[in-house]
C-alpha cells in the first residue's frame, strides 16, 4: 500500500514558505522531487539546527517539511537548468512553487510555458498576496501576512499596540491549503484530461482563520477584540490563563446557566479542601446579570477577587491533578501543553503518533508522524529529508536518461 498519491510524481520548487504543500503530499504517497539550487535551498540555513550546530545538513526545520521527498539540486537561472526541468515537467503530475508570482515565467518555466508540453500538469503557485491584483508585486513575511489578514488584531491585550504570534503560522495556513486545492485540481485532471493553475494566496489563507469571528457583530453587537489574559462576555471581562503547581491551565469563567455549572464546580472543590471566603458561599452564579455587574467598579473588583481565589487554589495544584477533577466535576479547564507534555502524551501514544526516523549514522530520531487515518490508503512511512543533491544521479540518470558524460558537464558548468 503505498498511499493515497502514489501513482502521482510531483516537482516540489517551493521555498521554505511552500515546504508544507510537498510534505503534505509526501505524506499520502506522492513522489515528491524537491528541487533546490545548487548548494542548497536558502532555508536549510535557517534555525534551529540538531545539536545547536549551524549546518545546511542540519535544519531541523528543513528535517520535518522536507521529509519524504526526494532531492536535486538545478540551478534554474541557467538555461541548461531550464531545459532539464522542462523536461522533468513534461512527465510530471505536479509542479508546486512559491516564488515571486512571475519569476518562473521570465525563466520560461511559468505554467502557460509548461502545460503547452504537458497539459494535465497541475501548477500549484504559493505566494503572499496571489498572482494577480495590485499586491501581487509584494513582500511579505508572516508578520505582513498576520496584519494584512487579521489576526495580529487579535493578539496582545487592548490598552496597548497588538503583538506578533511567536511561531510564524500562516504561510503553513497557506501551504496546507495549496495542498487539499492541489488534489482537488488532480481530481478534475483525472475526470477531463486538463490540468490547470492553482494560486493560493497567503493573505487569503490568513483571513480564513478568522471564520469563527465573523459571527460575533450578530451575536455579541460587537467585533472580537484582543483580550490578553481575559477572556470577554458582553462587558465582562475574567481571567482565563491561570498558573499552577508545575505549569498553566486555561479555563472558563462565565455567567448564565454554563456558568453557573462551571463556576459552582470549581468552587464546589475549593470549598471541600481549603475552604471558601465567605463573601463566595452564598453567590447566585446562574441569576448574576453580568453585563450590568461588569459596567460598575464593584462588578470589575468582583470578577478579580473571584480570579483570585480560584488563581490562589490552582497553585497549589499540579496540570494533572487539574484536569482529572475538572472531567469529573465537569468545568471547562485544559492543561498548557509544553512540547515535553505532547511528547509523553498517552493519547498521542496509542494512536502511534510518533515514529522513529532513520538517520544514519545519527541513529533513529522521533518525527510526528501520521496525521490522518486512512484503512485503505494508510500514509507513508516517509524517509528523512534529502541531503543537498542526494539524488541527483537517481532522478537525472536513472529516471531523466542523462548520460554520465552530460552529468559530469552540468556539474562543472554549476548546474547541479
């Protein structure tokens, strides 16, 4: 069993902005050639790197996108380059890159150029804004992409400037949409004959993430707003990021008939074991009009003093010890995950999420693995990343038809 995408090969061009997209593919069975320029693709030389040792070899980024394709080096500003990846597109499924929208086109490799050789070639097209409009032209980083699409609005808390989100995220919003619109368009090639362009957009990827607020104007009377710490019900404002004994749990606090449930719970604990202020005990949760309490001084104290008693109470809690009461009593509390959390978790573990991955002489080293369930067409247990030209001989000899002798010329020239 080989995958979902087995029968299909795919030319991965992309930059560390499109890596997901061939992974993703990769991961169902496609045979995915990445194709770097000689010396390596620019984003091996970013970190964090195994062993703190800056190395092109040792991207762990370049490590996880990259895993479970091929690699080849060719130099496309040449126009031997050109000409060998022309005719690796003439017998290709699947071409995906995210370079400046144009820059493949002025190199005759744009896809009115290849799908005249190949017409059932899907050309799927990463890039910050699209390949069109007025934007197309520019740069963006993922901090561009957050501000253009929306969320950075979201981040950070109200009485100051938004914050960026730590770990850039959106061109992987962005790559994992050109993967499932990629296969779409494969769907189509295999009912008609036809491939076709695909374009995806970052910025539109981006502000995809935002759905779930699109119905708050209706619901609340009011757009989302950045809250910080807090999380908001009409006017009221609680705390929803507490510490504990060896890390962080977030929960839910509010009003109403949940509310009622969650809070009477939480306090239903304290109240057991240390005990309760007395000022707490005889406290209506569910007949508490929050958005007149919360419009007052009083009704803002309130709120915190109740933060207080419970953030009090958790810290003399562990995560686990947290939750476990939390599923009994039934209030809405989740424990903060580090990687180290996610890496022990029992649930991952049953479901062998993840999985060794040979690494010569480095020995085995633990990938996350299957992302999806699939009886008929498990996904592949992929191989690691390719090293710089790896396969070169395999593609462009054994596959291509290219001669030792021609081999030899194209890498002295630089080509490979």
């Amino acid at each position: 069993m080989g995958g979902a995408l087995s029968p299909y090969r795919v030319l991965d061009l992309t930059t560390d902005r499109g890596w997901l997209t061939g992974k993703l593919l990769a991961d169902l069975g496609a045979d995915v050639v990445k194709v770097e320029p000689p010396g390596g693709d620019p984003g091996r030389r970013r970190g964090p790197y195994a062993g703190e040792v800056p190395h092109p070899e040792e991207s762990l980024g370049w490590w996880f996108f990259n895993r479970g394709k091929r690699g080849i080096t060719l130099d496309l500003d040449r126009a031997d380059g050109r000409a060998v990846m022309r005719r690796l597109a003439a017998d290709a499924d699947v071409l995906v890159e995210s370079f400046d929208p144009g820059w493949l086109a002025e190199r005759g490799l744009g896809y009115d150029d290849l799908a005249a050789a190949n017409p059932r070639l899907v050309y799927t097209s990463v890039s910050p804004f699209g390949q069109d409009g007025p934007r197309a032209g520019w740069a963006a980083t993922d901090l561009v992409l957050s501000a253009t699409g929306g969320p950075l609005w979201l981040t950070g808390d109200r009485d100051r400037p938004p914050v960026r989100i730590s770990v850039p995220q959106y061109f992987l919003h962005a790559g994992a949409e050109a993967a499932v619109a990629t296969m779409l368009a494969l769907y189509h090639t295999a009912s008609t004959g036809e491939g076709q362009h695909v374009d995806v957009a970052a910025q539109l990827a981006t502000i995809r993430t935002l759905m779930n607020a699109t119905a708050f104007p209706h619901l609340e009377g009011v757009e989302v707003q950045r809250q910080g710490r807090s999380v908001a019900h009409g006017h009221a404002r609680f705390r929803m990021l507490f510490p504990c004994a060896d890390g962080h749990v977030t929960v839910l606090i509010t009003g109403g008939a949940l509310g009622a449930m969650i809070v009477k719970g939480m306090l239903g604990w304290i109240a057991e074991t240390d005990g309760l202020p007395g000022w707490l005990t005889e406290v209506d949760w569910a007949g508490i009009d929050f958005a007149s309490l919360a419009g007052t001084d009083e009704g803002r104290d309130f709120f915190e003093r109740v933060s207080d008693v419970i953030g009090a109470f958790f810290l003399t809690r562990t995560k686990d010890e947290l939750y476990a009461e939390a599923l009994r009593r039934r209030f809405l509390l989740a424990p903060v995950n580090t990687v180290a959390d996610i890496r022990a978790d029992e649930q991952l573990a049953a479901r062998e999420y993840f999985v060794p991955v040979d690494h010569g002489e480095r020995g085995a080293v633990a990938y996350p693995g299957p992302w999806a369930k699939l009886s008929a067409t498990p996904l592949v247990d992929t191989p690691r990343a390719p090293r710089i030209g790896e396969h070169n001989h395999d593609v462009l000899a054994g596959e291509l038809g290219l001669v030792a002798t021609e081999l030899d010329r194209l890498a002295r020239a630089g080509v490979l």
